[in-house]
C-alpha cells in the first residue's frame, strides 16, 4: 500500500482578522498556510477522495509594518475544512483531469484584549472553492520518482459577510488561485513536497478596495520511518507582493492614511507525523510556528487531516 492516501487541500478561504496596525486599508485573504505538506503532489490514483481538515490558529502578537509588536486584539480562528476531490482517467496534456471542490466553516474568537473588543460575524460558513487540475502520477526527474500536479481554484463570496462586523468568515470578494503541486523522492525513504500558490484578488464588492497580489508556498521534508509511518518538518511562507490599492491607485494608502507599506509576509515551520490505518485511512497531525510577521499577526497553527479513498 502506497505509504499515504492522497489529499488535496486546496487553497482555503479563510478570511479573518490579520492584526495589521492600520485598518483603512484591506486584509489580505487567507490562503492555504499549512494545510497540505506531507506527500502534497503523491495521491495513489484515480478515483473519488474525501478529506477533513481540522485547524487551530493562536494569534501571539500583532506586528506592524517594521514587524514590530504593535499590541491590540487576538483574533483566533477553529477551522473545519471538507473536500471532495476526483481524478479521472481523461488524460490532459499528458496527465489525468480532475476537480475539487471544499467548503469550510470557520469559528472566530478574540482573545487577550487590550482595548476595545473587535466584533465578529457569529455566522460560520466560509467562501465555496472549486476548481480544475491535472495530476501527473510517477513521472522520472533527474532519476528520480516525481508526481506534480497543476489547478487553478475560483474563490466565490457566498460565506458569511456582514459590513457592520470587524471580523468575517467571509471575504466580499473573488479570487483567483493557480497553484502547482509536486512530490519528489531523492530515495525511497526521503521525500521533498511543495505547493506554490500565486493569489490574484479583486475589488471588494461595492467598493474599489483591492488587496494586492501575494504569493505563497508549503513545504515539507518527509522521513518514512516504516511502511505506514512518516516523520516530518512542515511549514510555509506568504509574501504580499503588490501594495493594496483603491480605485487602481497602489500609493492611496500611503497617501491618505500614512501607512508606509500594506505588504504582509510571515513565514512558518514546526514537525508533524503521519500514519496510514490498514483500513487505509490517512491521518497527519502537525503544529507550525509563525515567525518574520509584518503587517500581520504571527502565532502557532496547529492541523488535523484525515483523509480516505472513497472508491478502492
């Protein structure tokens, strides 16, 4: 049995509070951070699969646009994440077609507050995410065993939003994510998985607030320890890489709130494990440490994943 049953999370949206010290201007939607790391571009095979994420985040400090500490509220977030995901046997460009499409649900809480308490939107549901991939199954790089996959994923606004709420579960506006997926085996124990996601976002809807263009990656670096058990260290990296901007101006933050640079970055890492059932289960359970925040919060995201071959 192939060590771990695939899973696929693709890019989530979750859009919470990010502690940035100015407001005025638009939060970064969340991406994928840390869901999928162990054998992200490995699934077995075609077929039906369904995967639950289970994920907690812990805000520790609120950092401003130096990445100094800039105190105010913690907003913490508990994830629950379902995906239904198919791969077909229709071969595309010398892979097999396939779609995904999740749901999540998102409980939001403050913490530690210091001033006046954000208000929080108690409706749950997050934004619908669906979209198309191809999947190339044990493909040879540089002699070595190597499976990828490439997806673009639609982000809709049909989660909970309400403007008179600070904190949303919802993000009032779309988003493209293409994103490429690959797992790579330099031996038959050791494996290199990572997951590039490039996030193009538009206009909060009924304003001309848009957040910039942001690029993120997970990575993991995994150790099999037996047939059915695997160590690793996770984590992953976000990088803003285009100022917010109103009405297509990229200096109108700058200009009339006096906010030097919009741009968020944070970067994470931290071990995880994961074990395949003989009833073909796979669980992976891992925490990863927020460190080099700007214009964000940084804190510790800890992951549950089960996920399960439907049809075998």
């Amino acid at each position: 049995m192939n060590l771990f049953k695939a899973f696929f999370a693709i890019s989530i949206s979750l859009f919470l509070y990010c502690g940035r010290a100015m407001a005025q201007d638009p939060k970064l939607p969340a991406t994928n951070l840390g869901l999928s790391n162990m054998q992200d571009g490995n699934p077995p095979g075609t077929g039906w699969y369904f995967q639950e994420y289970l994920q907690n985040y812990q805000t520790l400090t609120n950092r401003g646009p130096g990445g100094g500490n800039t105190g105010g509220e913690k907003v913490n977030s508990l994830l629950t994440l379902s995906q239904l995901a198919f791969i077909s046997n229709t071969k595309v460009a010398g892979g097999n077609l396939g779609f995904t499409i999740l749901v999540p649900v998102v409980r939001l809480s403050a913490s530690n507050i210091t001033g006046q308490s954000p208000t929080i939107n108690p409706n749950t549901l997050g934004d619908l995410i669906t979209g198309p991939f191809i999947q190339w199954f044990n493909k040879d790089l540089f002699n070595m065993r190597f499976s990828h996959r490439l997806e673009i994923d639609l982000i809709s606004p049909v989660g909970a939003y309400e403007s008179s709420y600070m904190v949303n579960p919802g993000s009032h506006l779309f988003t493209i994510v293409p994103h490429y997926t690959f797992t790579i085996f330099p031996s038959d124990k050791f494996s290199i998985s990572m997951r590039h996601h490039l996030n193009y976002y538009f206009d909060e809807i009924g304003t001309q607030a848009k957040p910039g263009i942001s690029y993120n990656f997970n990575y993991s670096l995994e150790y099999a320890l037996s047939s059915s058990l695997k160590a690793e260290i996770a984590g992953y990296y976000l990088k803003q890489l285009v100022q917010d901007s109103n009405n297509g101006d990229y200096h109108y933050y700058q200009d009339n709130f006096d906010i030097a640079d919009t741009r968020e970055q944070v970067f994470a890492f931290g071990p995880g494990i994961g074990y395949v059932t003989p009833s073909g289960l796979f669980i992976e359970i891992k925490g990863m440490r927020e460190i080099d925040a700007i214009n964000r919060s940084d804190g510790f995201r800890t992951t549950l994943v089960l996920s399960y071959k439907l049809d075998k």
